[in-house]
C-alpha cells in the first residue's frame, strides 16, 4: 500500500471511479488507484473534495492534514479501535505510578543509546573531539541517572540533559558548507538545520501515529510525555527511540551529501522561520520515504524488516507489555 504526499498548494483532490486524482489549474496533474493507497498526507492549501474523503473513509485509508510549514494538524480516520480489552489495560497501566515509570525508563534509556551511537558512528568515521568525548560522558551519565530516577519529573530531566548534550555537539557532525547549528529550536525552527529536523520529526510521528492505530491502542495516552489535550502522547512516546535513527541520521546525510543546499531554505528575517521551499520538500519526502522502506535487522524476530514494518512491530511489542504479555525494549539499531 502507498502513502501518497500531496504538496501542490492549490490542488483538488477528487475521485474519480476507482482512481484518485489531483488537479491543478484544471489539469490532471496524477493519479492513484485508491486499491493501492494506504495512507494520504496532505500539506497546506490542498482541497479535499467530499467524495474523495467518502472514498477514505470507505476504505479505511488515513488522511494526515498538515500545514503549510508541515506542522501536524489533524487526520481524518474512520474512528477507535474496537479492542476495548487492549485499551482498558492501557488506562491501568497509566494508572500504575510504578509500572508506568519502569516503562518510561526503558524508553529514555532507547532514546539515549539512539543518541549516542549516531555520535559513536561518527566518531568512529572521521576522528574524535574533546566536544564529542565529552558529550558521550554526558549521555551515559544522563543514561545512569534516569534509571535510579524515582518520578517522572526527575526522568524527564535526564531525558532533556541528554538532549542538550547530544544537541550541542549535534552541529560538529555537519560538514557541508553554509549550514550551522548552534542548539534545537522549534515553533518556528529559526535555521536550516532545525527546520528539516522538525520536518522530518512530523513525518515520524505521522507514520508511528499509523502503526499505532492499526495495533489499536490509544494514541493519547502514554507513560513518559503527560496527557494533554490534543496530544498523541503515546505517539511522543513511542518515536523517541526512532529519531536519531531515522531522522537525524537522514538530516545529516541530505545536509553533508548535498541532497539539500542552503538556497532550498527560505529566511524570513532574524528571529523568523525558516521553510523548506517546495521542491526541496517534496525531494525530502522522497528521501524519507526511502528511508522508512529501507530494511534494518530487527532483533526480536531475528530478521531484516522495513522501519515503517518495525514501527508496527514496537507497537504491537508495547500492546504486548499493556496487556502483561512481554517486556517492552527499545530498537537498537547497530
């Protein structure tokens, strides 16, 4: 099944029989055979006609809305999962203040030897700084720390030294010319740099969002990030161990291998945002895309499988610890 992106600001989608079509200034610009489309994502000024939603519904396809900027904003989805044991169990498993932190540990644990083994990688490649070794001595220690946390509080603290270790460093890994990072910045991202990490952070939310409804657990609720309104904070959950993997991993390749330039990027002014331009957006779409169908050993079934199928697998394994069939472990990607 194919996600289909659609980025022509302007566009109808409409359907027409059994294909899906996008049109553009009365053209057919593409077409789809709606048999084949798994999931839609839609960015920015793109129309829906209701004929074409009536054929996802149908069908059961996933519609992600997002902004112009590729912010998330919403899906269209045809309603919860009918495993109401699954989602019972979920809700004392947020209830269980013990249960909930042993889980929450294992995934910041995920999330820091994510981190560090993208600077191990590159240490490795082109030689080691005073900057990376003392980085690394920050995130085990972050690491060592989150496990003799007591609260969630205090684990959300660790997670986010890990974080800032790991991003101070993050802008040494960089080695083409006219890009800089200087520290994580969000809503808006301020740079070049930040603007493809938050891109590219959207997308992984998006497919994990998926894999999370197809195993039929509640988006909303999880163990490390608070319940909020509007929130998929399981989802917040669950991507931490995929974003240095999938994402900063991606980032760094298209910036140091000139998949991207600094004319793909739009400034609008000191302390404004920074946006991809179209084109180099729909060419990072691509490249993430390539990414999610690229096979990475998975250790629990001792295999190769595709990320997007691993996003499923690590979601199915967390039913799984829900339901008090397993133990939940993070992906390590070697």
């Amino acid at each position: 099944m194919k996600v289909v992106y659609v980025t022509s600001r302007g566009g109808v989608l409409r359907r027409t029989g059994e294909r899906l079509e996008l049109v553009l200034q009365r053209e057919v610009r593409s077409t789809v055979p709606l048999h084949d489309l798994g999931q839609l994502v839609v960015q920015g000024g793109v129309t829906i006609t209701p004929a074409a939603i009536d054929a996802m519904l149908d069908r059961g396809v996933d519609v992600v809305l997002l902004s112009a900027s590729g912010n998330y904003r919403g899906r269209i989805v045809t309603g919860a999962s009918g495993n109401a044991r699954l989602r019972l169990a979920q809700y004392d498993l947020a209830r269980d203040p013990d249960r909930s932190l042993g889980l929450a540990k294992r995934i910041v644990a995920g999330k820091v030897l994510a981190q560090r083994r993208v600077l191990l990688r590159h240490r490795r490649r082109h030689g080691d700084t005073p900057e990376l070794a003392t980085a690394d001595v920050a995130l085990r220690a972050a690491a060592a720390r989150a496990q003799l946390t007591t609260t969630l509080d205090e684990l959300r603290g660790c997670e986010g030294s890990g974080a800032a270790a790991y991003f101070r460093v993050f802008g040494s890994l960089l080695r083409a010319e006219g890009f800089h990072f200087d520290g994580r910045n969000r809503r808006p991202p301020l740079d070049p740099v930040n603007a493809l990490l938050s891109l590219g952070y959207t997308l992984l939310s998006n497919a994990v969002e998926a894999a999370v409804a197809i195993v039929g657990l509640d988006p909303h609720l999880g163990v490390l990030h608070a319940v909020e309104a509007g929130r998929p904070s399981l989802v917040c959950d669950l991507i931490e161990e995929h974003r240095a993997p999938v994402v900063d991993t991606l980032v760094l390749a298209a910036v140091n291998q000139a998949a991207v330039t600094p004319d793909d990027f739009e400034d609008m002014g000191e302390g404004e945002p920074v946006f991809v331009k179209r084109e180099a957006l729909r060419w990072f779409v691509t490249l993430f895309e390539r990414k999610l169908a690229r096979a990475t050993p998975y250790a629990p079934i001792a295999k190769s499988l595709p990320w997007r199928q691993v996003f499923e697998q690590q979601a199915r394994l967390y039913a799984r610890e829900v339901l008090g069939k397993d133990r939940y472990q993070c992906h390590e990607v070697r």
